[in-house]
C-alpha cells in the first residue's frame, strides 16, 4: 500500500508563512538607522555612547558636512583615523540619512 503524502502540512506551512512575509514587509527599519549601527561602539546606534562625542540630538547639516570632510580628508591622505574610514565607505545619500537619523535622537 503506498501512501501519500498529505497536504494538510504543506496548508499549514503556507498558512502560517503568510503571516510572516506581510510582517517582514511592514518591520522597515526608519532611514539611517541600520547605518548607525555601524557607530555603535563609539558613538551607541542612537548617538549617545559613553566616551566620544555624542552626536544625538545635534544639526543633521553639521553631522553631515563632518562626515564629508572626513570623507575628503581620507580620500587625499588615506585616512588612517577611524571616523576617515567609516566616512569614506558611504555614499552622499547615505551620510545624509545617517546625519538625519542621529539629529533625531533624544539627547
């Protein structure tokens, strides 16, 4: 007698998956977010660490003209500063979201 797998499981298995899929659609991490995780050592992901400069709360325009110089500085004397290296490893756009997102923390 040979037997046949049942679908019931595989109804389950989609059933159950669907809730996860629209969940994993809507979980958007807010720009700059996951960008300041790369800070967190530092600078904590919410720009509040303890030992270094604290960056929350303080003008996106100031963070972001910090983080160009810092970009420049190390692309015309191979930055070997810490800050020069992360700089140097994002786009415009993304020094912008970074900049916007630690501006928005709480102090």
């Amino acid at each position: 007698m040979s037997r046949h797998p049942r679908p019931h499981g595989l109804l389950l298995a989609l059933a159950l998956s669907a809730p996860l899929s629209t969940l994993a659609q809507t979980a958007v991490s807010p720009p700059g977010r996951l960008l300041a995780s790369n800070c967190f050592q530092c600078h904590g992901t919410n720009g509040r660490g303890p030992g270094f400069e604290r960056l929350a709360g303080e003008s996106a325009d100031e963070i972001y003209d910090e983080l160009r110089e810092m970009r420049a500085e190390g692309a015309r004397e191979r930055g070997r500063d810490i800050m020069v290296r992360h700089a140097l490893g994002y786009t415009d756009a993304q020094l912008r979201q970074l900049a916007q997102w630690l501006s928005q923390q709480p102090r």
